[in-house]
C-alpha cells in the first residue's frame, strides 16, 4: 500500500504515521525528519536546509524531490510506503507522479487530514519531540508520563526550533498558498480520502483505517 499523508503543519501526520507503520508495517518517510537528520550530522544538505526550516519556508523542490527520488528506491519501499510531508507544492507532485511511472508504482490513497488553523497553532506551540526515538508528544493533549522525558525510550524531548509562533503563522501560510492547491490536484485524480482531523488520536487513527481497511 502506498500512501501520502497530506496535511498543513501540526494536522497529526507524524502522530499517525507511527501508528500506521506498526499496523501496515510500511515505512514512514518524512522529508522533514530526514531533512532534520541531515543538520544533526551537519552535512551540506542539512545546513542548507535550516535557513529555510528557520523562516518558516519550503525547502526548494529539486532538493526534496532527489531526496525522495533516493529513498523510494531502498529496499524496504517494496512493501509499500508512507510519505508524510511531501509533496508540498504542485511542482513536487508532478515529479512524484514521473518517479512512481518510471519505477512502475503508484499511490493508491493520500490521507487527507483537516484541521482548522487555530487549532494548529495550539499544537504545533505545544508540540514535543524525542532527540532519541522521534517520538511525538504535546504537553497538553498528548503530555509524556513524566515532564520532558519519552514513554518509550526515556530520552529527553525537546522543541523544534520552527514550533514558535512567528514562525508557524509563516508555514500556515505557505501551507494555504503552495501546499493547500493539492487537494484539488489528488481530487481530480480519485485519491483524495478526507479525514476530520480533531478528536482524540485514537479515533482519528480508527478514521483512517476505516478508509484503507
Ligand atoms: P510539520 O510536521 O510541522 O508539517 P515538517 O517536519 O514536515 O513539518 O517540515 C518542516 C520543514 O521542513 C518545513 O517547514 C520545510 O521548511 C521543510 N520541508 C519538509 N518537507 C518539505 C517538502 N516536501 N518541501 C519543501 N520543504 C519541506
Ligand atoms: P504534523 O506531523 O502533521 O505536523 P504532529 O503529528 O507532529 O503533526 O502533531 C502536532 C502536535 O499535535 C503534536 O504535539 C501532537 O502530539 C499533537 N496532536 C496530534 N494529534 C492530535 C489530536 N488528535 N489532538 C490533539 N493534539 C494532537
Ligand atoms: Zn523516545
């Protein structure tokens, strides 16, 4: 199975990603993860990428695209795959469409979650994540079981540099000019399964299963 999860900033993506991959058992692939991963190991890639992440703007899209060009082709893609954050801009779904014609795939449903933009703010100020596992967390709606360490690995959790408020209002608003026109594109296409995106995390999951069985 072949999924994209499509969504703005804070909708629950990577919440829901790490429930799907121990369901489906498929990989998950986040630019914004591998993107984080490259400026932890401080390569070009990387460094790069943070002037973009620190204003709130999209990474320029032949970037992105050889980064996903790359990972799709890994052996555990096989399977099926998850991508979470990508594509974002219409330029970056047509190079999908070319990359999947090309190895002979297709994606078989993009998740849509919806959210309105308030709430997003509230989540994304909010947002924790683990340095070690990557594991998500908030500290009001989703609050670890002791403050500022992960469930499941005991590592320190820390805030994104791009969770402050400046620069959320900056991706919502990139997100409703470059990311949003995709619902629209996949629509045209048969893909599109709209999920209401508030409520626990848990109904939200039961939500997208319901679509994909
Ligand atoms: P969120 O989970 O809040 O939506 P991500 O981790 O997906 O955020 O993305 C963080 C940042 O990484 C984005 O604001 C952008 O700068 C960059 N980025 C991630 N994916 C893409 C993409 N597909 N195209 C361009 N930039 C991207
Ligand atoms: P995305 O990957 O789409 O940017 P995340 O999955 O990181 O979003 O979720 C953003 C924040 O909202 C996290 O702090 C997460 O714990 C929290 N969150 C996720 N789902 C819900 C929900 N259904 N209700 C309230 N908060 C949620
Ligand atoms: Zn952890």
């Amino acid at each position: 199975m072949n999924l994209i999860l499509l969504g703005p900033p804070g909708a629950g993506k990577g919440t829901q990603a790490k429930r799907l991959i121990d369901k489906y058992g498929i990989p998950q692939i986040s630019t914004g993860d591998i993107l984080r991963a490259a400026l932890k190991e401080r390569t070009e890639l990387g460094i790069k990428a943070k002037e973009y992440m620190d204003k709130g703007a999209l990474v320029p899209d032949e970037v992105v695209i050889g980064i996903i060009r790359d990972r799709l082709t890994q052996s555990d893609c096989q399977k099926g795959y998850m991508l979470d954050g990508f594509p974002r801009t219409v330029v970056q779904a047509e190079a999908l469409d070319d990359v999947l014609n090309k190895m002979g795939s297709k994606i078989d449903h993009v998740i849509s979650i919806e959210v309105a933009s308030d709430e997003l703010m509230k989540r994304l100020t909010g947002r924790r994540t683990c340095r070690k596992c990557g594991s998500g967390y908030h500290v009001v709606f989703d609050p670890p079981k002791k403050a500022g360490g992960c469930d499941k690995c005991d590592g320190e959790l820390y805030q994104r540099d791009d969770d402050n408020e400046t620069t959320v209002g900056s991706r919502l608003q990139v997100y409703e000019n470059q990311t949003k026109p995709l619902i629209d594109y996949y629509t045209k296409k048969n893909l599109i399964r709209p999920i209401q995106g508030t409520g626990s995390i848990d109904d939200i999951f039961g939500r997208i299963t319901a679509v994909l069985g």
